[in-house]
C-alpha cells in the first residue's frame, strides 16, 4: 500500500492511483465463480490419513529470510532446501561419531538410531568387522578396480551369495546402490522375454533413477523429472486380481512383475500371505519374470536372511544392496535363475564401479557377520524385533486414539499414528500443525531432541513412524524408544504443544515448561464442515478473514504456549510461518429469535500485521485471496475481512469473489468514514490536514492502527492515544503502531 502514496500526492491522485492499481491486479481474477487458481473451484478429494506440507509446492528460498550462504559447506553448496527444511524443523543435527547403534553430536549427547540409513547401516556405525575385512585389501595390495579381468573377489562373492540365496538362483551381477540394482533387473528382464511392459505396485519405492521412478507412482518423487516413461503400469498391492487381469491384458507384453516384500516408504506394507507365490505363477504362465525388491528387506533385517525364504519362494530375480556393504561401503546385487540368464545382457551391462575388490570384501565379511554362529544374529532380529512389536502392540493398547495400527517384521516396523481426532479432541497449536501435514515431522523432531532417538516419517505415504534400528539393536535401546513413544503419545493426548514444540524455541529438556492439563480447551477448535453443493445447506454461512496481533495472540490461542517469552514465541513463528497457509477454526453460529441460524467460522492468516504489511503487494492480496477462496469453498456466503485483511486489499478491492459471495469488511468501512469525516472537517474549517496535528484515541486497534497509517501519508503531527489502564502493554503496542507508521511513510 505505501506504494500507493506520498505526501506529494492528492486524496484525488491517489484514488486514481489505486483504480489503476487493482485494474493491473485483474491476472489474480478468472472467470466468474472460479477461483484465482486454474480450474480449483472444486477441491479435490483429501486423504483425510494423509496430510504432508511435503505435498505442497517448493518454498523459494529468496522469498524467505534465510541466506544459504551463511550456512554450513554442506547446506551451502550441495542441499540449500534440504538444509532450509532441517534448520525449521529442527533436524539439523551434526554427528561427530558413531558408537554401535548410536550416533553422538559434538557435545557428546548420544542419539539412539532407529534409522540406520534404512537398513544400510547392519552392524551399527564403526562396524570392527568390516573394518578389517577392508583393511585386508590394503595390507594385501589387493587391486580394487581392473575392469576386462577375472575378478577373483567377485568371483568369490558371487558364490557365497548364490550358496546362501533361496534355492534356484544361479547367476550376479553387482551394483553400486539399490536403484541400480533395479535398473539391471528391469534391462535383464527386457533383455530376456524381448518385451518392454515393466509392472510394479502402487506405492512402492524403487529408487530414484528413471527406471525406478517409473516404477515408483508416488508424484512427489516423479514430478519435474520425466517421468514415468512409456513401458510402466502400476497394480494395488497385495491384489493378485488385478495383476492377473494386467497380464490377460498385455498378452505377450509384459517383460516383469517388480514387487517388495514390505513396502517401506509406504509406511511398512507386508504384502499378504500367498501373494508373492500367486504372483511368480501368474507371470509363469504369461510368460513374465518375477523381479523381488529386496534392497531394504534382504540380509536379515525382517529376521530372516531373505525376506522372500518366509514366503517359500525364489523370484526370477532378486534385488539387494543396503546392508550388503555392512554399513561402510556401497555395494548391491542382481541375483537371477538360469531361466532369466541370456547372453545378450551378459555381454552388454556393466560399471565402471561396481563389483570392486572394497566392496567385495566388505559384503564376504557382511555374510560371515550375518551366518556365524547359525545365523545368531539374524535369530536375534526376529527375537528383538518380536519383543518390540509387544511393546508397540501395547501402546497402540494404551493410546489407541492416536496409534492406528504396528506392521513389519523383524526390525522393519511401522507405527501408523491418527491424528485426525486431534482437531476433535484438542485445540490450538497440535491442530493446526496437523492441518498443515506438520505434525508427523515435529513429532520426529521431539524424538530426536528431547528424547535423543532417531526415527524417520513416512514421508510420501501416511503418518507412520519406520523403526529400522541396526541388526544389533538390543533390548536396553528398544526400552529406550518405547519410553520415549509413550512420552511423545501422553503429550499428544494431553494436547500439550509446548512439550512438542519447546526445543524449537530454545528450551533444554530441562527447561521444559510443567507439563499442560490439555483437559481444558486452549482455543476454539478448528473448523470441521461438511463441504456442501449450493442450494443444500441448512443455513447461511459466513466467514471472517482474521490475523495474529502480536505474540501474545499465541498464547490466547494455545494456552500451553503461556510459559514462554515474546522471543520464544516469534522464534517459533519464524520456523513454520512459511509452511502454513489459511486454516479454518472456531465454529460460530447466530441464531435469530425466530429460530434461523447462520453459521459461520474463522480463517486465520498466520501473519502479523507487520509482516502483511512488508510483504510484495501481489503477495499479500494472493494470501488473503487464498483464505476468501477457502472460506467460499467451505460454504461461506459473507466474508468478512478484519484487521489488515482488509487494508492489504483495499478493502476488498482487489479480491475476486466467487459468484454468490460477498466480500466485506466492517474495519475498511470505519476507515475509510473515519478519514472521510476527517476531509470534510478539514475543508469546512478551511484547515489543510497537511497542517494539523491529528490525534487517533484507540491507536492501538485495528481501525486505529490503519487510521494512523493513513494520516501519517498527509497529517502533520499524529498523536497516538491508547489504553491508561494497562500503560506497559499500551506504551508498547503504541511504539509498534508509531514504527508501523515511519516505515510506512
């Protein structure tokens, strides 16, 4: 708005200014009825289970204040918006050392890690085993790379492999990941049956090259990259109908069927009993290849060696990588049968990396660590893991409002979380995070800053805490995550936010505040409605667009949020301002003495009137835009703008609304009278209001504080008149008001 005007300029100039300013706006209105976004006046169907701020559009970092160029080396030149996104989340940790299944940070705290670089990590972090198994290849001068040889050290590896592989395997080729592991499964299978049609399961994962994109149907992975490429067709899952109508379909078309056993980023997906065995006869007899993704689920981690040996089935082919390595180096495999084999692609695939003697002999002592003893330490996987899936069956027992349901074998286990009753049952901080797909990840970041364990999200599929410690994981370390489970779900039921969220402002775990009696309401409960077609709503609805104040308005909010400082709180708005839009809450309803009801609810902006009014032009009316487009889409008839919703618009003037919505906004109205009177008095009394002192009693206020910013355009002195019987908070908001207003002007 303060491009708008100066002093120069005449009440007349700037109108003319201002109308020719919202004709230049007409690209942020479509169509009648439509809304500023192509085609969305119908949202689409919501998976109520699955809310990400992930699934939004990327943040531009220049829009933010942040400096990529302040950052670590690593943020700074290889991961600027993953490093953005550690930094506001809290998860970005700096590890100096590994101890076994636990990682510490330069101040010695140690952090127990139920990652393990999702299976890549077996034997925990500084693995003593591997560690000579590599430094045999110097001490022996072992050559590591010589390609067009015979490479004894893959010769050897290949064997042991095949020997401990389900019965039926006969050939290797080694990768350098799991990704490529999958690409030279897909060209032997092409290779192979001379058909190019690659069949997968929907929501798999199968790495991130283009033939493991395609593969992989999850849009978040695939957007912007090409793919997927012709050649690929997703099935449901564990639905063995529907790959066989897929193969009855593409008669002599269809080169392999790629399938996990456990789909991990799915959130811990078992496929069902049967399944793999109905699916290797089904691609039999349509003469198809069975490929097994096994990079995450092979070499003991669902305690048994390979996952597929619980089924009783040996795939055509068979993916690995991951815990091949033993933690230390990249390695991976593509095990297949005799049937599979063809000289074609033995001739013609290779790397320049893979199969190299360090690899080799990490993976040998890799199987040795996994089969001595017979097979000790895989027996222990299905013990532990066993015992931990009791543990996690009896927190579902104890919460079951917030944990849906424990999936995995061994130590892959899912903990799919429910937040949904969240907005039903609490209020405030928890609600809104869960609105805006944020509180799976802030639930991570309390686990690893408080409670010091390492777990990671779902991040594409559902609100599934993976647990994925190493294969030497004990029962001391899963006491250690259950304990601080149980924590994380007590907060959640009690909705205490400031428990959840206080490492984010700067709180130790000692520092915590007293733990919050979430029994109470903290705010009005964010709006739940059924989305109506016009003409079947019982009543009239409305709606008003409303912003935060000032910190304080946190706290009124969310009341666990009282304990901490000004400071504290605009640190924590700093962190997830960007991530949040205009969110719906507390329900209102009018009724007249006749009996008619209007209904109606609030739509908050999370912005303070400081940061609309510093924020681009188009910016701030797109913002305000996006909350009137979703009080319409919510059923609003009438939306109200208030407090600056209203003067970053002009009122309402540069809004588009939809057809049978009407915009208005009583703050804008008083205003704009306000100043009108102030003219007319002006001319009456033949005093130019260039000349005079203005006083605005109530500054402070909305209607004040835009009243102040109009006059500090022309008046010559204003002075700013607030509240005597709070003169600290008084004298400070009037200090704001007064910033507001140099700024302005």
């Amino acid at each position: 708005m303060s491009g708008l005007g100066s002093d120069e300029l005449t009440t007349a100039q700037k109108r003319a200014l201002l109308a020719e300013h919202l004709r230049k706006r007409s690209h942020l209105a479509t169509a009648p009825g439509k809304s500023p976004k192509e085609d969305s006046a119908v949202r689409q169907p919501v998976d109520e289970g699955r809310r990400s701020f992930l699934d939004n559009e990327v943040i531009a970092l220049a829009s933010v204040n942040w400096n990529p160029q302040e950052q670590d080396p690593y943020i700074r030149y290889v991961a600027p918006y993953k490093g953005f996104l550690y930094q506001r989340l809290g998860l970005d940790k700096t590890y100096v050392r590994g101890d076994g299944c636990y990682l510490l940070d330069a101040e010695g705290n140690r952090y127990a890690d139920c990652i393990a670089q999702f299976g890549a990590v077996p034997f925990g972090h500084d693995p003593e085993p591997i560690w000579r198994a590599l430094e045999t290849v110097r001490r022996e001068s072992m050559p590591n790379l010589v390609i067009a040889s015979i490479p004894t050290m893959q010769g050897k590896l290949a064997e042991r492999l095949l020997a401990l592989a389900p019965p039926g395997l006969a050939h290797a080729v080694f990768t350098n990941s799991g990704a490529e592991s999958i690409e030279a499964a897909i060209k032997l299978a092409r290779c192979r049956t001379g058909r190019l049609a690659i069949l997968s399961a929907c929501s798999a994962f199968h790495g991130l090259t283009l033939a493991g994109m395609s593969a992989t149907d999850t849009a978040f992975f695939q957007r912007g990259f090409g793919a997927p490429v012709p050649g690929f067709k997703t099935l449901p899952f564990g639905d063995i109908a529907a790959l066989q109508a897929a193969l009855e379909a593409q008669p002599d078309s269809v080169a392999a069927f790629l399938v996990e056993i456990i789909q991990g980023e799915s959130g811990i997906r078992v496929a069902p009993p049967g399944y793999l065995a109905a699916a290797r006869e089904l691609c039999h007899r349509h003469g198809a290849l069975l490929i097994v993704d096994e990079v995450q689920t092979g070499l003991g981690r669902t305690g048994r060696l390979f996952a597929c040996e619980a089924e009783g089935v040996t795939p055509d082919i068979l993916a690995l990588a991951k815990a091949l390595g033993g933690g230390l180096v990249p390695i991976g495999a593509c095990l297949y049968t005799q049937r599979a084999y063809t000289e074609q692609f033995d001739l013609r695939h290779g790397s320049t990396f893979a199969g190299n003697a360090l690899g080799c002999q990490a993976a040998l002592a890799t199987l040795d660590e996994l089969t001595k003893d017979d097979q000790r330490l895989v027996r222990q996987v299905a013990a532990v893991g066993n015992r931990l899936r009791q543990q996690l069956q009896q927190l579902q027992d104890d919460y079951p409002l917030l944990v849906k349901e424990i999936r995995g074998r061994g130590l892959m286990l899912g903990v799919e979380l429910d937040f949904r009753h969240i907005a039903a049952t609490h209020s405030g901080m928890l609600a809104v995070l869960q609105d805006h797909g944020l509180l799976l990840y802030i639930a991570v970041s309390y686990l690893l800053n408080v409670e010091h364990v390492r777990i990671a999200p779902s991040f594409t599929h559902g609100t599934v805490l993976r647990i994925e410690p190493p294969l030497t994981a004990d029962d001391a370390l899963c006491d250690h995550v259950i304990g601080a489970l149980k924590r994380l779900l007590h907060a959640l039921q009690r909705g205490d936010a400031a428990a959840l969220i206080g490492h984010l402002v700067g709180r130790s775990r000692s520092d915590m505040p007293a733990p919050f009696d979430g029994r109470q309401r903290s705010a009005p409960a964010p709006a739940s409605v059924a989305l109506q077609a016009s003409g079947e709503r019982e009543c009239k609805r409305f709606a008003f667009i409303v912003h935060l104040l000032d910190a304080d308005s946190l706290r009124r909010f969310d009341r666990s949020l009282q304990p901490f400082s000004d400071a504290e709180l605009e640190g924590l708005k700093s962190r997830i301002t960007e991530f949040l839009k205009p969110y719906a809450f507390g329900e209102l309803t009018v009724e007249a003495a006749d009996g008619r009801r209007t209904e109606g609810e609030l739509i908050a902006l999370p912005h303070l009137p400081s940061e609309l009014l510093g924020m681009a032009e188009d910016d701030a009316v797109a913002l305000v835009q996006s909350a009137v487009d979703l009080a319409a889409e919510r059923g609003a008839e009438v939306v109200g703008l208030a407090g600056f919703s209203s003067i970053v618009t002009y009122g309402g003037l540069a809004l588009k609304a939809r057809d049978g919505v009407r915009i208005t906004s009583g703050n804008s109205y008083t205003t704009w009278v306000a100043m009108q009177a102030l003219e007319t008095a002006c001319v009456k009394h033949g005093v130019p209001l260039e000349d005079c002192t203005v006083a605005i009693v109530g500054a402070t206020g909305a209607i004040g504080h835009a009243l102040s910013l109009l006059c500090a355009e022309r008046a010559d002195e204003l002075i700013h008149i607030g509240n005597p019987q709070v003169t600290e908070t008084s004298i400070g908001s009037l200090r704001y008001v007064a910033q507001d207003c140099m700024r302005h002007v």
